[in-house]
C-alpha cells in the first residue's frame, strides 16, 4: 500500500511538473506577442527574446511610453557593463512605479541577470495595470444594448427612442471590474448564442476553442459561421483566433498547440480576451453587426437585414431647441474662454518660472552628467582592477595552496626526523652511559694495575738486590774458579735476565 502511494504522489508530481512547465512556456509566449504588440503601436522594433530583450531596460522604458505617454528618460542607448545596463533599468522600474504599479517585489538585478520568474511577474503586474483593471462592465447597460428579443425588426425609430431613452436612465443592477468584469462580459455577450456553453474561469473552459468562436460570432456574425464549430479543439481554436485577427484585428497572443491543452495558463488567456476586450471597446462600435445595440433613437447608424451595410442617418430635432442649445453654448463658451484667458496669462507667469527653473536642472544635469561620466570612467577602472586583483587573488590563493601543502610534507618529514632525532639521542645515551661505566671500570682496572705494579716494583727491586748479590757472588766465584770467558758469559745471561723482567715490568706498566 505504501509503495502504491508513493506511486501515484510520484506520478502526480511529474504530472503537475509538466503541465507547470507548459504552463510557463505558454505565459512566456504570451507576454512576448504582447509586448511586442505594444511595441509595433508605438513603431519600436520587437523583442526576439523576452527575458534578454528585457535585460538593459530599453524595451521596458519604450514599453512604459507606448502604455502610459511618459516620455523616456535620457539612458544609455549601448550598454556595454552592467552598472550602465543597472542604471537603465533604475530608470524603467521608475517609470513602471510612476504608472501606479507595485514593484515591492521587483528589483533591477533580478531584471539585469534575466530572471524569468521575475520579468514574467513584472509584465503580470504591467498587464493587470493597464488592460485588466480598466475592465469596467456594468450588466443593465449590456443587456439593454444586446437584449434581442425585446425588439423586433417592425419597430419605428420613436418607440426605439423611447425604448433607449428607458434604457440610459436605467441604473446598472451589477456593477463588475477587472477579472470578474471581463468574465460577466464574456458571459452576457454569448448568453443568447446556442448550444449555451458554461464560463467559470480563464483556463479550461476556454481548450475547445467554442467560447472564443461564439464571442467572435456575437460581435460579427459574417466572420464566423458556428456550423464550421466541431468537436476538435485545435481546429476551433484555429478558427477563432484567426477570425479575431482577420476581423477585429486582435493580435494572435496565443498559440492553437498553447489553447487546446488541458490546462491552459489563466494569465494568458485573461490578457487575450482583455485585448479582445479592448478591441471591442474602442473599435467595435462600427463593427458590432447587433441591430438591437445600434438602431436607437440617437443613433446616427443603420444596418440593412444582412447585418454588413451601414447608413448615416440625419439627426431630426426641433430649431428653437437648437437655437436655445446654441446660445446657451455661445454664453458657455465666452465664460470659458475668460477662464482660458486667465489660466493662459497664470501659465505664462509660470512658464517664465518654470523656464527659470529649467535652466537650473539644466545646468545640475549637465553637472550630474559629467560626474555620472566620470563615474562610470572610475568603475570602469576599478572593474578592471578587481579582475586584476581577482586573478592575482587566484594565483595567490593557488600558490599559497602549494605552500600550505609543501610546509604539510616538509612537517611530517621534520616529525619523522624528531622521531629519528630522538631514537639517536637515546642510543648516543646508552652508548655515552655504557662508555661511562667502561670509563669507571678501566679506572678500577688501571687502579689495580697500579697496586699491582707496585707490587711488582717491591719485587723486581728485591730481585735485583737478590740477583745483584749472587752476581756479586758469582763474579767472585767466577773470578776465582773461571776464566774471564765464562765469566762473561754468565753476564751475559744475567743481563739478558734483566731485559726480560724490564720487559715484564713495562707490560704491567
């Protein structure tokens, strides 16, 4: 069982990990064709890669100008190190700041090293900003602009009159903004349109293409014939999105492959049907083929039975009426114009202010360049000191790694050599201490020699007396008995007696 479980979290998670996967790579898509729909509005060249293209802040500041007016700051137009590429990007996110979007968690490093979940958070933020939050749907003006079968096709123009009059009085039962407001609007333009289909969310309800033909469908019906809907998501999802560009001129954010998978990514698809949205708002009024939403009483247009041709119609009003509009208009008009008068001479006195101060930035901006320049010039040069440093550091932490380990052999071999050190002192100890106790015995030795011979001396001086008398002896005998030969000869004898215990005597010594 445990094994099992292990199985199917195993399998859920590499599941969840690919559709997260496809998730991303639709919402970098997406935003990619929409930055550079922007961008075309305001005649700058695309992107080809959303993350680099993004990274020196060009493209985010010339974004910024397309979406909000504001006009781009002086920048560095080639950035060649990243402090310049830092500073520009500084110089987007103020912008993007400026427009009323929170950038808390958006910093210009993150934008610098591309940072993909990062940049796809800030065009989120920029998308939501700009398109999402000006949804504004209320649902009584809707339904009294699409409500079809409360009119027939014999009304006259005063009963439409009438009819339009009641609904513009009207208040809005339900007011709708922002995501919920462009799901309301989705909803009650297709409300009518059979088979009905059911709209919760951004996401799944939208893979089989149907609700994208239905909402192309409603607001041209020659675009879009619903028999051609099928049950093959790719092929609907085709035909919408290429009857919404051929028509409506909305551009294709997403792709057939990126709409028609299981889940698709909610923030892509809310930021295409915004852009339809808008579309619709600011161009549909002349496209919107609706005869119930155009054919009222103040109305200048008229649509024939086919729903194609359009006729400009002449207001009918009364000339009294239009007399009294035009003086009340011309008295208006002169009150206006003194309040023109005098907001135009307060706005030359602050012109000449403001030229004042002018001159003053001027001139602290032309300071702040040149010490922006030298700036750069010092980073420049400490840029390359610290690659210098920084080399010679590695050299260094790499010599200083060869000595670290030469001084680890030269201490095991010194520890050896302690070692050897050691064991020769103790032997040269034991020798020294042996030497000393031969030293003591030779000196008992020599001393005993030295009795000895003593000894020996006492002796040899009592032999010597001894013999010298029985030489004495003899020398008388031989006198008196030999001849001077034989005489000599026991000499001899007796001399060579003496050279032996001298001998002796010298040994013992």
């Amino acid at each position: 069982r445990e094994t099992m479980a292990t199985r199917r979290r195993y399998s859920y998670s590499v599941e969840h990990a690919h559709v997260k996967k496809q998730q991303d790579d639709m919402k970098k898509h997406t935003f990619t064709m929409w930055v550079n729909a922007k961008l075309k509005i305001g005649g700058f060249q695309p992107v080809k890669e959303l993350f680099s293209g993004l990274s020196d802040g060009i493209k985010l500041m010339q974004l910024m100008n397309v979406l909000t007016g504001q006009s781009i700051p002086k920048h560095t137009k080639i950035c060649q190190v990243r402090p310049q590429r830092l500073d520009n990007v500084s110089l987007a996110l103020g912008m993007v700041r400026k427009a009323g979007i929170d950038l808390r968690f958006v910093h210009n490093n993150f934008i610098v090293d591309m940072n993909g979940k990062m940049i796809l958070a800030l065009i989120w933020a920029i998308i939501r900003k700009r398109s999402l939050e000006l949804v504004d749907y209320a649902e009584e003006e809707e339904t009294g602009a699409e409500d079809e079968k409360n009119e027939t096709n014999g009304e006259s123009k005063s009963s439409g009159k009438s009819k339009e009059n009641s609904r513009t009085s009207s208040p809005a039962r339900n007011h709708y903004r922002g995501e919920k407001g462009l799901l309301e609007w989705v909803r009650h333009s297709i409300r009518n349109i059979k088979p009905k289909i059911s709209l919760n969310n951004f996401s799944s309800d939208w893979n089989d293409g149907r609700a994208l033909c239905y909402l192309v469908h409603r607001y041209k019906k020659a675009a879009l014939d619903l028999s051609l809907i099928t049950t093959d998501a790719k092929k609907n999802c085709e035909l919408g999105l290429a009857a919404a560009e051929r028509v409506f001129k909305v551009p294709r954010l997403v792709g057939v492959e990126e709409l028609s998978q299981d889940v698709p990514d909610e923030a892509s698809v809310l930021t295409y049907v915004a852009t339809f949205y808008e579309v619709i708002k600011t161009n549909g009024r002349s496209l919107i083929d609706s005869k119930s939403s155009l054919q009222s009483a103040n109305s200048d247009l008229r649509i024939d039975e086919e729903g194609e041709t359009v006729v400009v119609l002449p207001p009918r009003e009364d000339r009294r009426e239009r007399g009294t509009r035009q003086a009340r208009g011309s008295s208006r008009l002169a009150e206006e114009l003194e309040k023109i008068r005098k907001e135009r001479d307060d706005c030359c006195d602050k012109e000449a202010d403001c030229q004042k101060e002018v001159r003053a930035l001027k001139a602290e901006i032309e300071d702040l360049k040149k010490k922006y320049q030298d700036a750069l010039k010092r980073i420049a040069e400490l840029q390359t000191k610290t690659e210098l440093l920084s080399d010679r550091e590695s050299k260094s932490v790499e010599q200083v790694r060869v000595l670290k380990d030469e001084l680890r052999m030269k201490a095991s071999e010194m520890i050896a050599i302690r070692k050897l050190m050691a064991e020769k002192e103790n032997t040269v100890q034991e020798s020294l201490n042996r030497l000393a106790e031969e030293k003591q015995k030779a000196v008992r030795a020599s001393q005993a020699t030295r009795e000895h011979g003593k000894i020996y001396q006492d002796e040899i001086k009592a032999m010597r007396v001894k013999h010298l008398e029985e030489i004495e002896k003899m020398k008388k005998e031989l006198l008196e008995r030999e001849s001077a030969n034989a005489v000599k000869e026991k000499i001899q004898k007796l001399l060579e007696e003496i050279r032996a215990l001298r001998e002796a005597k010298e040994s013992l010594i």
